[in-house]
C-alpha cells in the first residue's frame, strides 16, 4: 500500500488568508513549510487511488502530485472515504464534479448532511454513495479492506438541528490484502478510547489527529489533552512504539509547524513523525 500525504494542515490550511500570527507570517516569509488542509490519498496497486477527505485545495494538490495525474484521459482516482463533513474536508468534492462513477464513503449523518451537495454533484456526473460503516466493511478497488470505526460525536457548525449522534467522525482502518499492511486514518479524533488503542496495536502505520499542542501543565503534548487526567494522545502513542506514528491537521497555533521547535524535539524524542505535504509511505 502507498499513502500520500496530500495535505496536513487543520481547517483554513497553513498559513491562514486572513491571520497574521507570527507563524503565519513566518510561513508567508518562506520561513516555516507551509502546508495545504489534511487530505490524503491510498493505493493497493498503484492503478486505483482512494482519497482519505476532499480539501478546499484539493486541485492543488492532486496537480502536486504525479501519481494522481490523469493518464491516456481517465483518472487514476476512483472516489472518496470522508472522516466527517467539515467543509475542510467536503469542499474538495466540487473539484472531483463531472466525472463520472466515482464512489463515496461516509458515515450515515453525513451522507444526510450532504444531501443537498450529493444531488448538485449528481447533475454533474452520477457518483455512488454508500454507508462507511456498514456491516462488514467494505473493499476497494486495488485489493484494500476498510473499515470505519466512530471516533467522535461533534457535529459541523453549519449543521442546524445538531443531535447527538456518535458517527459524526469516523476513523479508517485500511488493510492491503497483498502486502498484509495495515494504516489507520484518524485525522479527528474526540476522547481517547480503548477502540483506539486496539485499532493501533493491529497497525503499521497511523495518520493521527495533531490539531492542538496541550501547552497546560507540566506534559506538553501532540494535541489537547483528550480527557481529564489523560497525559494526551503523544502518552497514548508511545504505547505502540511498534507502528509508524505521524500527527496530521495541524492548526496555525500549533508549534510543531516549527520543525526547530522543542515541541517538535519532544514529539520527535517519542518516535512520533510530522511529515511536510507530499511525503509517500509505503506499508
Ligand atoms: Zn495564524
């Protein structure tokens, strides 16, 4: 399997158009790598390529990389795994309109919430849309088995009447059947869960949620502590010291956008990876 890191940056990209922090304007001096909104894409046979979320950028970064380019006419992109409906991670599916017969994953809530998008997109091109979290799981062309795992209940701001429903967020687990590789997708995460540590213990490589950097007591971490009394998802990482570890979705105000940073000296010491835009792995 190949996975490549199309973009790793939250919401609004990085830098942001309209902030002018003192990393953003770092960033737009050309001093710290600027990074596109997270979005990745994953492949079992090098032919037929699955997006992992639709970013606002997504023409960028599909230009971005040669691996993506449209070959004799017909693109190598076979269609969508959404994690939830965050314009950042929705947006993008205007850039796919028009062609035809690709396949979207997403959990129930927000296959309802795009409704309105999902009949737009169809007067462009039909595209198959199916439940990410059905029985079983489901498999994707090039010899990838998925499932989709609920990671966290928030509901998008857009959304009017937000009922509490837990599959609001979804986690992927992505197995390639030939090589036996095993990538977890988690670029949002709610609390810390057991699920999460048991999704972990069977991979080889996780793409984790590194929005925050807990700057609150004595243990800085990854991201915000998921929950009181937690040391945070960097602790919870260090469990697995067995799988490759990479954070994603990291916001303007989070300090490990500065690769000199002692934040990024101590997520680094853990074995955890911050990637620039565009890194492949391979599992
Ligand atoms: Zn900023």
């Amino acid at each position: 399997m190949r996975v490549v890191l199309l973009g790793t940056a939250a919401g609004g990209g990085f830098p942001r158009w309209n902030c002018a922090c003192a990393r953003c304007a770092a960033a737009r001096d050309g001093k710290l790598p600027t990074r596109t909104p997270e979005c990745a894409a994953v492949t079992g046979n090098s032919r037929d390529w699955w997006l992992l979320n639709a970013s606002p950028d997504l023409r960028a970064q599909l230009t971005a990389a040669p691996v993506l380019w449209p070959r004799a006419r017909r693109t190598p992109v076979r269609g969508v795994l959404l994690t939830d409906a965050e314009p950042d991670h929705v947006a993008g599916l205007a850039v796919l309109r028009g062609t035809p017969g690709l396949k979207a994953y997403a959990a129930p809530p927000v296959l309802t919430t795009l409704t309105p998008a999902r009949v737009a997109l169809h007067r462009h091109a039909p595209w198959e849309w199916a439940d990410s979290l059905a029985e079983g799981g489901f498999v994707l062309a090039g010899g990838l088995v998925v499932t989709a795992h609920p990671v966290a209940g928030e509901a998008p701001a857009y959304v009017p009447v937000r009922a509490s429903d837990d599959r609001w967020v979804t986690a992927y687990r992505i197995e390639d059947l030939a090589t036996g590789g095993v990538l977890v997708y988690a670029p949002r995460l709610g609390a810390w869960t057991p699920m999460l540590d048991d999704l972990i213990e069977t991979a080889d490589c996780v793409v984790l949620d590194g929005t925050h950097f807990a700057t609150d007591g004595a243990a800085p971490d990854g991201r915000r502590p998921p929950a009181p009394g937690s040391a945070g998802s960097l602790a919870a990482l260090a469990r697995h010291p067995h799988a490759r570890r990479i954070y994603t979705h990291l916001a303007d105000t989070n300090p490990l956008l500065d690769p000199a940073s002692t934040a990024c000296a101590r997520v680094a010491e853990t074995g955890v990876e911050v990637l620039p835009d565009g890194a492949e792995l391979v599992l």
